[in-house]
C-alpha cells in the first residue's frame, strides 16, 4: 500500500543534474551508490500559496540550504553543485510546473552512475515539486507509541544529517507502529532518552514549557524544530531544549510533532495513555495559528523566513 497521494500526473516538469526534464524522463542508474549504499542526502521543503499576494513562498530556503551542506559535506560527494544553483533549480521547476497551492519540494543529491560503496561521483541531483496539503491530523492529531527500536545512533549512522540511509531506522519504527495501529512512533536513542519520530521532532509540554530534545539527542537538525523555538515567545508561548526522559511523555500536559510535512501535528496520547484530556492543548492551538500566520506571509516580522517564487 502507498500512502504518498500519487500527484504524478499534476507534474509537469521536474528537474534533474540541473535540466528541466518531464518526470517520466528523468533516470537514475540501476548502479548507482546513491541506490545501493544509499549515498543520497536530500531536503523537503514546503510553499505556501499566499492568495491576497498570489505569490508561492518557500519557507526557510536558506536553512534547509545549510542544512544541505552539511550533509554534502559528511557524504564527501566530489564537488557538488552550489547552493546558489540548487535554489535555481528550485525556483525553476515551481516556475516551470506554475503551481498556485501548497506545495512540497524535494531536493535529492547523490552518487550516480557505475561505482562503489566508496565512491564520492559522479554527483547527480534531482528536484521534484508537487501540490501537498495540509495533513487533516493539523486539526485532530493522532496518538503515537514508543517504538522498540532505538534511533540510529551518532557514531553508526548520524542522525543530524538528512541522509537516505537513515531512512531505514525510520521505517522499522514507522511500520512497526502501523502495525500495532498507531499514529506514529518516538524512538529512543541509545542512552533510551527520547530523541525523535521517523520523520519528524517533537515537543512535549511540562509545568506549562515545552520541551524538545536537544540537538545531541540523536535528531535530525529540523528546521521547523528551530522554527518553533525561535518565534514561540512571540505567541506567548515558553520552550526549552534538554533530554527528555521516556516517562515525560507519559507526564506530558501537551503534546506536537513537528515537520515540513505535518508542521505543527497534535500528539494526543503516548502507548494508549493521553496526554492531557486527549484532545490537542490550548498553546499547541496558539502555536499553530502564529506558524499558519509566518507561513503565508501574514507576519511581516518574518518575512525573512520566506522567499516568493514569481515576484522576485
Ligand atoms: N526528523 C526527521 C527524521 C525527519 O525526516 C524530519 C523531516 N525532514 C524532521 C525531523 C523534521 O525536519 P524539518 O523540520 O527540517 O522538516
């Protein structure tokens, strides 16, 4: 079963080793390391339709970008292209695919071609862009289970960078909570504090603060992650970065996912025990309605964080 809506046909273009190309003839060779020994990192970013400026805005370009970089860096790919390239490439099949909705970008750079495990080239890249709503879980949230797996750890398969290969430790606890009929998974790391989801952080709410692993809790350097920690003053709300033990989920007041892809996302209950009354918290609510407000444009205060597609 695939649980990705499949938007295929809504695509017009993608982009590949810098080229607009239609999707069905963009390739990647059946030898490629990038395939086998998954020597691929990539980035998803979200943008947002702003209806009153109808403009498309890409959320938090720049950091993605960086966070790119530093997994280039670790894959020590030969001489990948530039960051000012890779956001052209961006910027040009959101052109090219002339979407007015929200939509999902992903970006992936790796070893093409005949190689081995070793090999850092020849380097191929790909964009792809399609239309992505809101999860519906935005409104109701769901309950998720501490999965049995541990979270990949610093010294194996280092989290911090956004590597293809550490995709398989996300799927283990991804299907695993599936099968036992859970919304999601938390994964512990290897010291058993809380690190993060298959695809995304996480906030629990104690004493009226909500606390986050910090960055060497074996997570993945989310930029929504810092994007909450960085405005949630400003909404009134307090945050806090430290270890999380298992059991202050089971304590926690409130609860959230977050991500590019579920952005801000209720958690309801931990193992069949709820958080809170079981229903989303009130400052998750305050979150989410100052992350709607930065996202499209309607808070000028960070109008940083954005970068408009057509009006350039
Ligand atoms: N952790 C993991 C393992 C992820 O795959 C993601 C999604 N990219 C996140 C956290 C959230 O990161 P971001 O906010 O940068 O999307």
């Amino acid at each position: 079963m695939n649980t990705t809506v499949d938007s295929r046909a809504q695509i017009k273009f993608v982009s590949q080793n810098n080229q607009l190309v239609p999707y069905a003839d963009a390739k990647i060779s059946i030898m490629a390391p990038g395939l086998t020994f998954g020597a691929l990192v990539f980035e998803g970013y979200r943008a947002y339709w702003n209806e009153e400026k109808q403009d498309l805005f890409i959320f938090r370009l720049e950091e993605h970008m960086r966070r790119l970089e530093f997994s280039m860096d670790l894959l020590e790919l030969d001489n990948p292209p530039s960051i000012e390239t890779f956001t052209n490439d961006i910027l040009a099949t959101l052109k090219a695919n002339a979407f007015r909705e929200d939509t999902y970008i992903r970006l992936q750079v790796y070893v093409d071609d005949w190689g081995s495990m070793l090999a850092t080239g020849p380097v191929g890249s790909s964009v792809i862009c399609r239309p992505r709503p809101r999860v519906t879980d935005f409104s109701t949230g769901k309950q998720f289970v501490v999965s049995s797996w541990r979270r990949n750890a610093e010294n194996a398969s280092p989290p911090r960078i956004k590597a293809a290969a550490n995709y398989l430790n996300s799927r283990m606890a991804g299907l695993e909570a599936k099968r036992q009929g859970a919304g999601g998974a938390i994964l512990l790391n290897e010291d058993g504090t809380v690190s993060e989801g298959p695809g995304g952080c996480l906030f629990i709410m104690r004493d009226g603060v909500f606390i986050t692993p910090d960055v060497t809790s074996g997570i993945l350097e989310s930029v929504t992650r810092r994007t909450i920690l960085e405005f949630a003053a400003s909404a009134g709300v307090e945050t806090v970065e430290r270890t999380v033990g298992r059991t202050e989920l089971y304590l926690a007041e409130e609860a959230f996912y977050c991500g590019t892809g579920q952005e801000i996302m209720p958690i309801t209950g931990f193992d069949g025990r709820l958080v809170g009354d079981g229903a989303p918290g009130p400052a998750t609510r305050k979150l989410q309605a100052a992350f709607d407000e930065i996202v499209r444009g309607r808070n000028a205060s960070y109008d940083d964080w954005l970068t408009p597609v057509y009006n350039d």
